[in-house]
C-alpha cells in the first residue's frame, strides 16, 4: 500500500529585474534528484505498490506492483492494470499480469495471468452483469487454471497437528456460470453450475514431506460437477464497499464425478449470513457466519470438504481463519464466524482518485467437524488480529491482514473484503 509523499512546488520565484531587461529568466537550481518523482504521486507514471507477502504457506514474498489507474469524470475508478515482478525462495522470479475493468457498478471483468521460474502458473477471468440487481437477471461467468505449489493438507479433524503438515501440488480447472432471477433489488433465486478438475500431485517445498509419504491414496484427479440452488436476501448499500445492511444466502446443493448425479455424489446444505452495522462516523461494525453440512459424502475427495483457514469467505467453500494457512482444517462440516471494527483513519490524494486507508481489528472463530450431531460452538479455533485496507472507492479494496492462532501468525494480502 504507498503512502502519498508531501507535494511542493518547483516554480521557482520571479526575477523582475529580468524581466524589465528582457532577459531570459535563469534557471533556478534544485537538489532534488529527478528519480525522487516515482515516489510522489502527483507526479509519477505509476503507483509503485510494494508486494510484501508472508502467509504460512507461501513463505516470504517481495516485489514491486507497477499500478496505472484510470477515473472517470466523478473520479471513480474505471480500470487498474497492475502488473508486477516479484521473488519467491522456493519458485524462483515470477511475473503477473492484471487488468480490472469497472465500466459501472452493474458491469464488471478482470482477468489476471502469471507465472513462475518453477511449478505455479494461474489464469482467472470473470465478467459480472447485473451485478447491481435492477434488472430481471443477474450472471457471473468465472474461468480459472491454477497450479499452486504452496498447498498443504495436515489430515481430517478439527485436531490435527501442525507437525502432520505435508505438502502437495494442486493444479485445477475450474469453469463455473450463476445465473441470478431477481425477483427483486433485495430477493434473487441464484442457480450455479460449478465443474472442477482437480490434480493433485506430489509436493516441491523442501523441508515439508509431501502429500503421498503421510496420506497415502490421495494423489490423482478427481472431477466434480456441482449444481447449488441458493434464496438470496440481501439488504447491503453496496457489494464492493458496504456501510449497511445485511445479506443471507441458504443455499443446497448436489454434486457428482463424471457430471452426473451418481452413487459417487455428494449433497450439501448451508447458511452464509454477513451484516454491516455504522457506530459512529468513519466506524462500522462487520460480522459474518457460515454454516455448512454435507449430509451424503459417499466418495468425496478431501479438497471437496468443508474447511477452514485463510484470509478469505466463499460462499460454500472454504471459509476464513487468518491465523492458519488456506486449508488447514478439513471435515465434512464446518462453522466460522468473524467480526471485525473497520476504521477509515484517513484519506489521501493518489494520482487520479482519493484512497481511504482503513483500520480493522478483527477476530476470527472457527471449526470443523464430521457428526451432524456435534455443538458447532465447541471447541472453537480463535484467531486475532488486525487488518489494513486501501479502498479505492466504488470499487476496489486492498488488503494486509494480519492474524495470530495457536500455529503462530500469518500475514495475508490481496482484493476485496475477506466477507
């Protein structure tokens, strides 16, 4: 996230007597160097961005992002490309190309592509319509390829140990379509259709067994196609950067190998509710809980189970705890909830638009489980910490959060909300 340097002026005084003579003005000597421009704002080409990443899997990350942003005539951000070079010890100097095009709050694509010396390749493009609800349809079409060498699987349980760590290559296809009735601005009927190649292979990190030596039976590829039906209420001023209101999504769900509906199948049932309450001025207070059960499981692979960890909520996915690496608890069902105090501290001017930065202490709740019958507020997995936000308002929000649970701290980065 850059901080705007202080902006001066090098205009440098009038000589009059220069100019009752008609002679040319001298020029006025500076000793501020001419790289120091890539550092201001107001005059740079770009917003030089520095990566700084450190979660528990991935390890250390440094880089720089290079970020053109473009406004409209409101100042509102159309489009960000943000490119970047970066360094990571155990994939060598990779390099991404990003591109996130707002052309209003109904309408929105992205696509992003990288690359790595070693293992990790990625490809994600989304376009978004109706995405403000106004209209009688809604549709969101995702396509993702990505290889990711950082993962790791420490077995199924709410108690397994760190010391169980290992580590594997995921590397999957994803192609997913919802389609959206709005039945009105606040009530949708969601439909997604949501097919999934997943590889999973044998772990590059060293010093981490791989996957194969501790779980043995979990390495080759599994394809899931699932069908969710989900009633959608949602009350929120905005989806990007809400101030009020609350959403609820229950949703079921089927899914099976080979694209049907088969004895290999298994179903799932959940509840995902978030709100966003103002206190006072510049302060708000979010929280979010999720509730998900697989009520059949007769041969799902473990990546297909409910799990916890990392900085980010999906709507029946993986859900966060940002004191634990992506993926570090597995089960048939899980529980999460979050609440967190966003602070906007203070706004600065950053090229073409206003960037407020946020303040967010936050704490995090979580667990897994395999018996419908468990309490799922037992033996509960707490996380705290702080996060850091860079909101680009109508659309965009950065993100550093920073979490302490019981296997250390982890550091998170990335776009938007982790709710």
């Amino acid at each position: 996230m850059a901080l705007a340097a202080p902006c001066w002026s090098d205009t440098p005084p009038k000589d009059v007597g220069a100019q009752v003579l008609g002679e040319p003005m001298p020029a006025a000597p500076t000793d501020t160097p001419s790289w120091t421009k890539w550092f201001n704002p107001a005059t740079a080409p770009f917003i030089p961005v520095p990566l700084i990443s450190a979660d528990p899997n991935s390890g250390l990350t440094l880089g720089v992002i290079p970020t053109w942003v473009t406004t409209d005539d409101k100042n509102d951000v159309s489009r960000i490309v943000a490119p970047d070079v970066l360094y990571n010890p155990n994939f060598g100097f990779g390099v991404h190309a990003r591109v996130f095009s707002f052309s209003s709050a109904d309408e929105q694509w992205s696509m992003v592509a990288g690359i790595k010396e070693r293992v990790e390749r990625e490809f994600d493009g989304e376009y978004q319509i109706g995405r403000s609800r106004e209209d009688r349809w809604s549709i969101n079409y995702s396509l993702i390829y990505d290889r990711d060498g950082t993962t790791r699987f420490f077995g199924i349980g709410n108690r397994t140990r760190e010391r169980a760590q290992t580590n594997y290559t995921d590397q999957q296809d994803l192609a997913q379509v919802q389609v959206g009735l709005n039945l009105s601005h606040t009530w949708q009927i969601l439909y997604t259709v949501h097919l999934q190649v997943v590889d999973v292979l044998p772990g590059t990190l060293g010093g981490v067994p791989s996957i194969q030596t501790r779980f043995p039976g979990t390495l080759g590829t599994d394809q899931q196609l699932l069908n969710r039906v989900s009633l959608v209420y949602d009350t929120r001023d905005d989806l990007t950067v809400p101030t009020r209101g609350v959403a609820w999504v229950a949703y079921v769900g089927a899914a099976a190998k080979g694209g049907l509906i088969n004895d290999s199948s298994y179903s799932e049932a959940g509840i995902d509710g978030r709100g966003i309450w103002p206190l006072a001025l510049d302060s708000v207070l979010a929280a979010h809980v999720s509730l998900r059960y697989l009520p059949t499981v007769r041969d799902a692979p473990f990546w297909a189970l409910s799990s916890i960890g990392g900085g980010q909520s999906v709507v029946g996915g993986e859900q966060p705890l940002r004191g634990f690496g992506a993926g570090r608890f597995y089960d048939r069902n899980s529980f999460s909830t979050t609440v967190e105090l966003r602070h906007k501290a203070f706004t600065f001017d950053a090229v073409t638009t206003k960037l407020d930065v946020e303040i967010a202490p936050f704490v995090d709740l979580g667990r897994v489980f395999s018996r419908t019958s468990t309490n799922p507020l037992d033996h509960l997995h707490t996380v705290g910490g702080v996060g850091f936000r860079g909101i680009a308002r109508p659309f965009v929000v950065g993100y550093v959060d920073v979490g302490y649970g019981k296997d250390g701290a982890a550091v998170f980065t990335g776009l938007n909300y982790p709710f």
